[in-house]
C-alpha cells in the first residue's frame, strides 16, 4: 500500500505546487524525473508482486533496490 500511497501523493504534491501548470524550470525537471522513477519502482514492485510471484527473476531485487536508491537521490536535488 505505500506504493499506492506515494503515487497519491506526488499527485497532491504535483497539483498543490502548480496547480498541473508546469512551467519547466530546473526543480520541476528534478520532480518529473523523480516522479518518472517512483512509478517505475512501483511498476518493477508490482511486477514483482503480483505476476513474477516466487522465484523472480534474478534482476528483480538490484534493479528496485536501484531504483529506490537513485530515487532517494534525485528526491534530494529536487528538494534542494
């Protein structure tokens, strides 16, 4: 569920700041590309939840493992 919950919040987040009228400057890229990285650690988790099931591929835990870590890293230029 924190997937879900994360994915609401970004859109919260998205919608509080600009209101969804993205003007592009250097923060907003820094938000898009996080945001683009959080779906696509949900997606790798989901895939690895719900279809993959038990044993997963060998690439399943380096690459969410990876993602989440460049995700923490770019959530910090954003912020910054």
């Amino acid at each position: 569920y924190i997937s879900y919950a994360a994915l609401l919040f970004i859109m919260i987040h998205v919608y509080l700041v600009t209101g969804f009228n993205l003007r592009f400057d250097f923060r907003e890229l820094t938000g898009i590309a996080t945001t683009i990285l959080i779906a696509l650690n949900i997606i790798v988790g989901i895939l690895g939840q719900y279809v993959f099931k038990k044993p997963r591929p060998q690439w399943f835990k380096p690459m969410h493992r990876l993602l989440t870590l460049i995700s923490i890293f770019i959530i910090i230029l954003h912020i910054d």
